[in-house]
C-alpha cells in the first residue's frame, strides 16, 4: 500500500473549502478536499458527484480563470449561469478531462488530440529524407488541413465521392414514369423533372434499358440546366404540338441531372435524413491519386524510416515507438555526414517517442495516429487526453475526470492508476469521479454523495480516507466495497439455439467463427482494443440487421463526420450459419442510445409526451382557442417562445472558448409562448408539467394508465428523480441508456428479440449495476437473448456464458480466448480476464 499523501484537510491551510455548494440537486453542501491528492468522488447514479466535481468545483475554476483574462470576456461570462455556491477557498485552476458527450469533427485524429502529428510533421520538414532535388518543405506541407499540403483531388478528404448508373438506377426494367431514377426526389419535384424532359423530347414510358446510352447519360448526368416550359398533364406528341402552336405552358421548369441533384444535396442538406437518404446514392471510394493519405504528392515524397507520414500515421502507436527508437536513440557524433540534420532528429524524435509512451502505458498502443476521434469510445479518448496532459508539465492545478477507468479491463488499471499517481507527484492534485472499486480503494480521500439519486441525494454523507468509510451505515458504497452486497448469483441457464457466425472480418477480427447461445445472458471480456467492440457492436448487429432486413435506424442527427466515417469503414465480411430462426428482433442499447439534443427528453422520447399533450389539448381552454396537441409541442412555431424557438435557452459565442448557453430572457427557461401557457391541466400550465420528476408526475397523472405505464417503467429502472423535460443533452450516458432499456420494458414481450448492449455499466455504481442486472435477467428470463461488452467482473460472474477475447490488443488480439460458464472460463491459464473473474466468482 502506497504511502498516504493527503493531509489532514482540517488542519492545514492547503485545502479546498466549499461553502454553501447548490448545483443542480446538491443541498448547500459544505466540504473540505485536500489538495496534492487524488480525490475520489463516489456514490450511485444522479446522486450529484459530477454536480459536485464539475458543476461546482470546475466550473468555478472555469469561471475565475476566464473572469481574469479580460474585460470582454467578462461581459459574456455574466451572462452565463454561474455555479450556485456561497464560496470557495483554495481553489487551483483546473483542468477538466470529460468524457465527451457530443461527437467530435471527423478532423481530429489521435495524432491532432494528442499533438504528436505536429511533431511529426516538424520531424518529416526537419529531418526527413528528400528525393534529390527536392526543395524541404515547412511542416505545414505535411497537414492535410492546409493548402500547402492538402491533396489537389480530394481536398485532403482522403476520400472521393461518385455517382454511377447502377447506383441512381436500380431497376432499369422500369420507365421514368414508374421512377426508375430512384435518386430523384420524391414527391412533386421527382415528377417535375419527368415532365421538364418530355418538353425536352425524352419519352418517359419507355423502360430504361431501351433508352440509348446517350440519352441516359445525359439525364443522369448532363451539367447543363435548361430552363423550358412544362405542360403539365400532356403526354409527349401533345407537348410537341403545344409547343409547335406556343401555348401558354402551366410552368417554367430548370432541369437538373440526377447526379448534380444528389451531389448539391449532400453538400448543402441540414436534414439527416435527406443526407442519409442522398448518400445511398454516392459511392465513397479512397482517393486515386493520394490513396486515402490525404496529401500532395510532394510531401508523400519525403520518408523517415523508409515511411512516408501518412504511412507512420497508420501503424499503431507501438509499432511508431519501434520506428523512432533508433533516430531517438542514436548518437549525432556518431553521423559524421550530416551531423546538424541528426541532432534535429534526434531531438524532434525522442519528444514524440515519450509522448507516444505515455499513451502505451494506457493502454492505447493499439490506437493508430490516424484514427479519427469519433472511432473511439469516449474512456479511450479521455485517457488520450490524460496521457497528453501527462506530458504537458503542469503543475498547481487540478485535473477533474469523469470515470477514467471505463473502457479498461482490470489488468490495465494499475498503468492508469499509476499516471493519476504521476500527475500528483508532479505537484497536481486529481479529483475523479469514479465507480470501479479498484480506484476507489487507491485513493487518498473519498467523498462519497447521496445517499440516493436526485432530490433524495444532493448531500456529502462522507469525506475522508478510504477506511473511515465503513462506518458510514447510509453510504451505498461502503457496502459494496467493504462487504460484497453485488453478489446475486443466478441459476445458469441453458441455451435454447445457438446463434453461429463464420468468418467474420472485421478491424482486427480475421475470419473469426463464434457462437453465441441464445436464451441466456452472455457477457464478452477482454483487454482494451481485443476486438469485443468489433465482433459485437459492428459485425454482430450488422450481420443480424442484414439478415433481418432491419435498416440501421438514425437516432442522432447524422452529420457529414459521422456518414464520411461509416461510409469510409470496411464493411463487415462473415454471415450467419444458424440460429436466425430465434432471432425476430434486434436493439441495441448505448449510451448515445437517444437523441443529444435538446429538443428531445425523457418525455418525447418515451412517447408519453403525446399522451400529456393531448391532455392539455382536451381541456376546455383550449378547445374553446381551438389548441390543438402540436400547440403544446416546444418545437412547434405556434407554441413555443419564439425568441429561442423552444429551446428555454440562447447560445453565446465566445472567441477562443466553447460556445456557452444562457437561459432565454423571454421565456426565463420555460420554453414555451405565454398563449399557451396560459392552459393549464389540474392547475398546472405545460412548462410546469416538464419540469415534474418522474415521481412527482406519478402522482400527478394517477388517473391516466397511459401516462402511468410509462412513467412506471421509469420508476423501475430507478429514474424517479429525473424531470420530464430534462433535455437528452443533461442526461448521464447511463441515465441515456436506462431510458432507451425503460422504453423497451414497456414493450410487450415476445421472446424472440436480441439485446446488443456495450458496456452498460458505465458510469454505474454497483447498486445501479445490480438494478441493471435485475431488468436485464429480467428480460432474458421473457426468453430473450442479452449479449453485452462488459469490463465489469460482477456482471461477467453473473452471465451464463462468457466469451473472452483476445489474448492482447490490435493484430495481437482478435481471437477467442476461453469461452464457458464464468466458473469454466475463470480457470483459464491464457485468459487475462481469467485472474480476475475468479476472484469475483468466489
Ligand atoms: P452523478 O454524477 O452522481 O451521476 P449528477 O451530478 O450528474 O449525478 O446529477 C445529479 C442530479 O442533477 C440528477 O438528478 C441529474 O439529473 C441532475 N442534473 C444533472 N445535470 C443537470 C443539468 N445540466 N441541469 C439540471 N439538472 C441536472
Ligand atoms: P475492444 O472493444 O475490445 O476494446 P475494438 O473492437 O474496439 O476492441 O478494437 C479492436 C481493434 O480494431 C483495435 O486494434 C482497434 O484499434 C481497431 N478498431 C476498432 N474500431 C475501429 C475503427 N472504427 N476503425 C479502425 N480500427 C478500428
Ligand atoms: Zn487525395
Ligand atoms: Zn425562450
């Protein structure tokens, strides 16, 4: 055991003392936190940590730092909510490394988040070796986001995108009539462009592949845009003699080729799902010129190591360490030829090998350069940022993480707890939200909040060292991490069918064969980057939605990131060799599992805002002004505030900084027009109906068994305390999750659906993970099937089949390691999961 670094808080001055803290649910806490000390924040889900550790102590730190900077600032930030609290002595500045909850721009990459692209760049301008003749090249030249250095052909997308026949014209049996040109729009436009080409003495009602390929070239993809009259209802001799006598014609209309159509489209549609739609239209396929490297043949020119950069940029990080170790480690003296250029390599490369070594050490040797930031699971992307700030050389502040260990298996939790223990040493103190036992029993201090979720936790129940939390009799966690209060053991279950797959490919999987038992609860370990993600999350639920002819549905709006980011992935090769008939259904459930707008709330999403709605619509009131149910929706331009159209808050821009919200002037937050809120149902008006928590709408709404099945199902998986119009945006990613799991409660059971589910424990504390496990047996005992990725060895020792993956990470990864009952597994000799699902099964 580590030697205690943490003072006493009470009895030196180097602490922090909070006074009065009331952010969201927290009750006028007071707390002391020493500094130079990692503080572990615990305590069950919504109970208020995250209130507690950003809401108050970050976002304090946020605001004084940005009250310093200038008087501009200033003026902005006073319109943004400061943190609810009385005081706060001792405050450092602080840094925060927060799970990112939106999706990052297709433009960052491991190598932009970390900076170590910079010094590659400046290590190929620098020391790279030129073709003879050559001239060098700024280190610009090497970045794909600059004009000196982007490819001429694709922009430095890496990618380009194509329209062909087969794809705008599926079936080329069908006339233009019968909308053999699938890509044009529907509706009226769709029949406005048959008609524009009748004028134009094209015949619409002859089938597709009897029209010349002259013609059909044209049509799909002519630049012209002719501007002539349209007849609407003339079939083409009657047009021609319309013309002939120049009848007045119903209309002008401007043809546009089908293949300009959906390239315009793509680029300037707001609608994800006209994006969506246009995009099975274009064919996305690598760059010819720059073979998806994203550069200008010149820079591509330049190698170190015998590697251009874009081909660095894809090895792993592991495999980069090998190629710079030589140049790091050489002796300049040693090159007598070109002894200055050797000193700048030597020195460029040693600074980006220990960067690189700090991600290793976290477990993320795996990763390449290259990958793109929405590829990567929110804990990979903050360990990420915490290696980078490893290296950073700060000290005096503190650094506030929001769950570090999600995503790592057991195994990899020593490196981590061993880079928090390093920022201390270097003069930092670290506060950390956190669930996993193991970082917990590391810490200097804890603060354990709660004792419930909500309204029924907001309090500091304890802060001090880790032992004094045993005494603590209301404290949720103490249970769990001094008696084992998680263990539930169920009677295993046998399968009824199997679910086989044969040759998957996917990432790092190569014609992998594996079999899930349906039925029962399976649980898929393995360290961090093995493949479980991969076999699971992708080429599962592709083969399944294939199979089933179920389209991907989008939840989230899809912006151009995301779909250049699907587009561009290999498709998963396998297919599925039995156990389909057991399989009617498929959901998935994640943490992104609903909408992250604010638009959109517990209340929309589970549907039971419409019946509300139609509530309000049916009082007297509002028959009498002729309201309808829309009139009660906030995105609706009649009833919502039209100064923030709905959304109860106003976006400012600062220079340099994250854009901040503040709430609306008109509406104070309400959301709404005061026309409609002036009905009221039972006494309260709309807005106020939102802002009920799920308990308090349960006994508001008791009368209405609609209403009351849903909250119900709420209430089940222990969201009570939420508010109904709490925006998707405020959600935890497992309050996201336990939402999208409540609505599917709702649903009537019928056996035959399959449950994909990612990590779901993240951001749980045990008691919510056992509350979790309940729903999901309880799913699995309606004859469901359950398959989930899980670091958790509570759950892992509560399924009935485990499948371990591995036995290491990337191409050393990708293989079934032991596969069996928890108990068959654990005793695995190869398994690295297998240590730790033994000690979880005793
Ligand atoms: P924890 O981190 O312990 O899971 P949080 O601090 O995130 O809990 O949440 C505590 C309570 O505050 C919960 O009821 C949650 O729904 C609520 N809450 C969280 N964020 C916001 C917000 N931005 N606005 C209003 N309420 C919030
Ligand atoms: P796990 O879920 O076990 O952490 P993953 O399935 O996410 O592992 O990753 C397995 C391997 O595939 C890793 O080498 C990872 O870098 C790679 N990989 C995963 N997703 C992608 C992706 N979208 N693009 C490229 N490589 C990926
Ligand atoms: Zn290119
Ligand atoms: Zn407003």
């Amino acid at each position: 055991k580590k030697n205690l670094r943490a003072a006493d808080p009470c009895v030196t001055d180097h602490s922090i003392q909070v006074r009065g803290a009331r952010v969201h649910n927290l009750k006028n806490v007071d707390v002391d936190l020493p500094r130079d000390a990692l503080v572990v924040f615990t305590g069950i889900s919504g109970s208020g940590k995250s209130s507690l550790a950003f809401g108050t102590l970050f976002a304090e730190s946020q605001r004084r730092y940005l009250d310093s900077v200038s008087p501009y600032a200033r003026r902005l930030i006073d319109q943004v909510d400061e943190p609810d609290v009385d005081s706060i002595e001792g405050l450092p500045p602080a840094v925060a490394l927060q799970q990112q909850r939106g999706t990052p721009s297709v433009r960052s990459s491991v190598g932009s988040v970390t900076t170590i692209s910079n010094g590659l760049r400046m290590l190929y301008s620098r020391a790279g070796e030129y073709p003879a003749g050559q001239e060098i090249l700024y280190a610009d030249a090497f970045s794909p986001n600059t004009p000196e250095g982007a490819c001429p052909t694709c922009s430095g997308i890496g990618r380009v995108f194509e329209v062909t026949e087969k794809l705008l014209v599926p079936d080329d049996s069908k006339t233009i009539s019968e909308r053999t040109i699938a890509a044009w729009p529907p509706a009226f436009q769709g029949k406005n462009l048959a008609r524009i080409l009748t004028t134009l003495g094209y015949d619409i009602d002859i089938p597709w592949h009897k029209l010349p390929k002259e013609t059909r070239d044209w049509i799909l993809f002519t630049d012209e845009t002719p501007t002539v009259p349209v007849y609407s209802e003339y079939n083409i001799e009657q047009v021609r003699a319309a013309i002939e006598k120049e009848e007045k014609p119903s209309y002008m209309g401007t043809y546009v080729s089908a293949k300009n159509f959906i390239l315009h489209s793509f680029a300037t549609t707001q609608s994800p799902l006209t994006k969506k739609r246009v995009s099975q239209f274009m064919q996305i396929s690598v760059c010819p010129d720059c073979h998806g490297k994203k550069l200008k043949k010149e820079s591509l020119s330049v190698k170190f190591a015998g590697l251009d950069i874009g081909e660095l940029s894809q090895l792993t990080l592991t495999e980069v360490a090998l190629k710079l170790q030589d140049a790091a480690n050489k002796n300049p003296d040693h090159d007598k030829s070109n002894r200055e250029k050797s000193i700048v390599a030597q020195r460029i490369a040693s600074d980006i090998l220990s960067r690189v070594e700090a991600l290793t050490m976290l477990g993320l040797g795996y990763l390449s350069l290259e990958r793109t930031t929405p590829t990567l699971s929110p804990g990979e992307l903050q360990r990420l940022r915490l290696a980078t700030q490893i290296r950073s050389q700060l000290f005096g502040v503190v650094y506030v993480l929001d769950e570090p260990s999600a995503g790592l298996h057991p195994a990899d939790t020593q490196a981590l707890l061993s880079a928090l223990d390093e920022l201390i040493t270097a003069g930092n103190s670290v506060f950390v939200v956190e669930h996993d036992v193991s970082v917990i029993r590391h810490a200097d201090w804890i603060v354990d909040v709660g004792p419930d979720a909500g309204t029924h936790g907001g309090k500091v129940i304890y802060s001090g060292p880790v032992a004094g939390l045993r005494e603590v009799t209301d404290s949720h966690t103490a249970q769990y991490l001094f008696n084992s209060a998680a263990k539930v053991k169920q009677n295993a279950r046998e399968p009824k069918a199997w679910l086989k797959l044969a040759g998957v490919e996917r990432n790092n999987l190569q014609g992998l064969a594996v079999e899930f038992p349906l039925g029962v609860m399976t649980t898929v370990t393995g360290v961090s980057g093995s493949g479980k993600s991969s076999l699971v999350s992708q080429a599962l639920v592709e083969l399944i939605y294939e199979a089933l002819g179920q389209k991907l549905t989008v939840d989230a709006p899809t912006g151009e990131a995301d779909l250049l980011e699907q587009e561009s992935e290999i498709p998963t090769g396998g297919r599925i060799i039995a156990g389909m008939d057991d399989v009617k259904r498929l959901v998935t459930v994640d943490q992104k599992a609903i909408g992250r707008t604010p638009r959109s709330n517990l209340a929309t999403y589970t549907g039971l805002f419409d019946h509300v709605r139609k509530l309000f619509a049916s009082t007297p009131e509002a028959k009498a002004r002729r309201y309808n149910a829309g009139r009660f929706s906030f995105n609706t331009v009649k009833g919502r505030c039209p100064n923030c159209e709905g959304l109860g808050f106003v976006m400012v821009e600062l220079l340099f900084l994250p854009s901040v919200y503040s709430p609306c002037q008109v509406c104070h937050g309400q959301r709404y027009n005061e026309q409609t809120l002036e009905i009221t149902y039972r006494g309260k008006n709309i807005a106020e109906v939102l802002a009920l928590t799920v308990e308090a709408a349960y006994e508001f709404f008791s009368d209405e068994p609609a209403i009351l099945r849903a909250l119900n199902a709420l209430l089940q998986v222990g969201l009570g305390y939420l508010r109904l119009g709490q925006p998707a945006t405020e959600l935890s990613g497992g309050e996201a999750q336990r939402i999208k799991l409540a609505t599917e409660l709702q649903r009537i059971q019928r056996g035959d659906t399959l449950y994909v589910l990612d990590e779901p424990t993240t951001g749980l504390h045990p008691k919510d993970v056992k509350m979790l496990m309940s729903q999901l047996n309880g799913l699995v005992d309606a004859g469901n099937t359950v398959i989930m990725v899980e670091h958790d060895m509570q759950v892992a020792s509560n399924s009935d089949w485990v499948i371990d993956i591995g036995p290491g990470a990337g191409d050393e990864g990708g293989q079934i390691v032991a596969q069996g009952s928890p108990a068959e597994v654990a005793k695995s000799k190869v398994s690295r999961t297998a240590p730790f699902l033994l000690a979880a099964c005793e």
